[in-house]
C-alpha cells in the first residue's frame, strides 16, 4: 500500500482496541486532507462544520503556501460556495466557477480567487448534514474528472465518520450536562449516612456521606460521578454534595465527624476551600473517592497538604492493590481506607489474617489511622478486631440512612 493510499484509506482499528484520543483523530484528518490536497494538485482543501444555519467553521485547513483561511476561522453560510453545494444551487464538481452565475457572483469567489471548487457535504448517520470536505483551486481545473469525485466522496465518507463520533461524544456530554445542571437546580440529591465505628468499645465516632437521587434511590454514585465527568461537571457535582453534606453536621454530636468524598480534580481546586467552613478540622474527613491520582500525583500531594489545615484528608484503597498502597501513604493522608479487596472473608482466609496484620504494622510505623471498608459478616467484623483494625464501616455495622435515622449501639 503506498503512502497516499494509506493516508486517504487508513486501516480500520480492531474493535478491542482502545478507542483513539480527539488529538489522534483530529491529527488523522488533517493528514488526510493534506494527502488528498496533494494527490489532486489543489491550492487549498478544508474540513468546515455547521455550526447552527447561519455558519460553518473551517476545522482542518491544508494548503499549498499560505492558506486563506485557518482553523477556527467562521464563515457566514451566506457568502459560501460549500453551502450552495449543500442547497443544491451548485454542483459537486466546478471545474470553472466563471461558468456559474450562482459562484461567480459570490464575494468569496474574487475575494480568494477560488476559480474551481469541488465540494462533498458531509452528512451524519440520520443523514444530516454537518459540515463539507472541500478542495478548490485558483486556475480552472477541467481535468478534474468524475473518478476525481469519487476519491474526494470516499475520503468525505472516512472524514464524516470519525466526526460522527466526535460529535455524538459531545451530544452525549451536552445532555450530560443538561442533565446534572437539572439535578443541582431541582435539589434531586440527597445525602445519607454510613457509620462509622471504634471497634474497641463499639461507639459511632463518624459518619460517611453518600449521595443518592431522591426519585431514583437506585442509580448509583457511581453513575452520577460518570455522569458528570461525561459533562465535564465533576468540580460543580461535588461541590453542591459538599454543602448538602455538611448541612448534615450534627451539634448535638461534636464529637462526631463526617466523610465526603471527592475527585482528585475538586480536591485539587481552590474551590473546595471556599466550601470548608473554618474551625472544622476535628469534624470533618475528605475522602479521595479515586486512585487515578498517578496522572499528577504531586499535585494530589501539594493540595492534600493545603487541605489538612481544614480537615482530615483520607484516601481508598479500592482498585490499587496491595503495591499501590504505599503510593497512596506516599500522598501523605491522616486515613488509609482498607477496601474489602483486601478484607472479605478474612475470619477464615489464613492469608488474609496475615495481610491484615501487615498492614496495621504498615499503618502503625507510618503514623496513617486504618479504616475498614465494607465488612459485611460479623464473623469478618470480629476477625478485624483481634487482629488490630481499630475503626470499621459496613452492613454489618450499620446500612446507609437518612442522617439522624437509627444509629445502632454495640
């Protein structure tokens, strides 16, 4: 396959693999239009894309020398020879824009001295159209034939379906947003409480704050984080569950704390700050709710040491595995959440028994407060408790509640 070839027609990615960056694609493209530029001698080829019925911006801009236009640049439909094309007021193919009065008369027709244009509408799957592949040149070119279109029509046909994805990943991330834009204006969450407990006397000394919808108590927090990542709304998501969450703060137990959790990318914004009430320190944990910290692990780091001027900082074990825990004692937190990975069926798992030891060794010489997460049998719970793990959470302690509702006494 020679190297135009492989421009204009790229292999087709296997479906395992992962799916390709906006950089990589936009990168593709662009490498395509030059190609297909090249290969048909023409002054100038673009990618541009509606953007509502009055404009179109030119996304990807090859050009031999300087280009007239740039990426970025907007159009008005109204002084565009693509959009006449899309209307049906001029053809695909203009080999000499002087023999059409609909180009000819057109102010951009003189103005970058475009004297043969040949242009593809760019459609969606539903047949919409979203934008145009377009090549033209300032000489009449004739020898642009109907074999000519058909390699333009092909490489248009490649370009419309990687921005087909791109666009439904916005679509997808716009109502996204609509959506949790909605639940904060509508106040649809709500937070419970799960309790925390000191196994050594069995006394509630806190609480972890859960976010849950009030109509659909079934989605998951999970869901509602996914969710709002999709819309680029996790700092606004988690800040409006910041204030409902410490709205929960109980006077009539100050010696009682509450946990929320929070994103790597909220934790790490001033923001954050702004929400945290002073004189809250004894009160309040804030829980590192994800282990992608890796990405820019010293700035988890340098904000975690801001925030413990506020509060206790905690992080989670979920998804690390035992080597990453010294990553995350590395970040420097007050609390080491033990996630039940590393803890279900402990009473009868030898192995396990020994891994729980080590790790209240670990936390011991490191000076970080071990909590356990999800313990759900009583047989695991006092396993726990013999083998030096000091504070626990789990159904077997007390299943999430309204704040307030139920606190079980041991």
């Amino acid at each position: 396959m020679n190297s135009i070839t492989s421009l204009l027609f790229p292999p087709i990615r296997s479906g395992s693999a992962a799916a390709p960056s906006g950089a990589d694609v936009r990168q593709e493209i662009g490498d395509m239009i030059e190609a297909l530029r090249a290969h048909l001698d023409m002054d100038v080829a673009f990618v541009s894309r509606q953007v509502g019925g009055a404009h179109r911006i030119f996304t990807h801009v090859a050009a031999r020398g300087v280009a007239p236009r740039a990426s970025g640049d907007l159009n008005p439909n109204e002084n565009s020879l693509c959009w006449l094309v899309i209307q049906g007021k001029l053809p695909e193919r203009v080999t000499d824009t002087s023999h059409y009065e609909a180009a000819a008369c057109l102010p951009i027709t003189d103005a970058i001295n475009v004297r043969a244009h040949f242009s593809v509408p760019l459609r969606r799957r539903n047949g919409e159209v979203h934008g145009s592949l377009c090549c033209f040149s300032y000489r009449p070119r004739p020898d642009i034939a109907e074999r000519d279109m058909q390699m333009i029509r092909s490489v248009a046909a490649i370009v419309s379906d990687q921005i087909e994805s791109r666009i439904e990943l916005e679509e997808r991330g716009e109502n996204a947003a609509e959506q949790i834009a909605r639940l904060i204006v509508d106040d649809a969450l709500t937070i419970i409480h799960q309790p925390i407990y000191d196994l050594t006397d069995w006394h509630l000394i806190g609480h972890e704050c859960l976010m849950r919808h009030k109509a659909s108590p079934d989605i998951s927090p999970r869901e509602l984080l996914d969710q709002a990542r999709a819309a680029g709304r996790t700092l606004e998501l988690e800040l409006h569950i910041a204030r409902k969450a410490l709205a929960t703060l109980d006077p009539a137990h100050p010696e009682r704390f509450i946990a929320i959790n929070v994103s790597p990318e909220t934790l790490a914004s001033p923001a954050l700050g702004q929400v945290i009430p002073e004189g809250l320190a004894s009160r309040l944990v804030i829980e590192l709710n994800e282990q992608d910290t890796a990405r820019d692990h010293d700035a988890v780091k340098a904000a975690i040491e801001v925030l413990k001027e506020r509060a206790w900082v905690a992080v989670s074990s979920e998804g690390v595995g035992l080597s990453g825990l010294q990553a995350l004692v590395d970040l420097g937190p007050d609390i080491v959440k033990i996630d039940r990975e590393f803890l279900a069926g402990v009473a009868a798992d030898a192995a396990r028994r020994t891994l729980v030891k080590a790790l209240v060794q670990f936390a011991a010489e490191t000076g970080v407060t071990l909590i356990a997460l999800g313990v759900e049998t009583r047989e695991d719970l006092q396993a726990l408790r013999e083998l030096g793990v000091r504070f626990a959470q789990g159904d077997v302690l007390g299943k999430p509640v309204a704040p307030g509702r139920g606190a079980r006494v041991w």
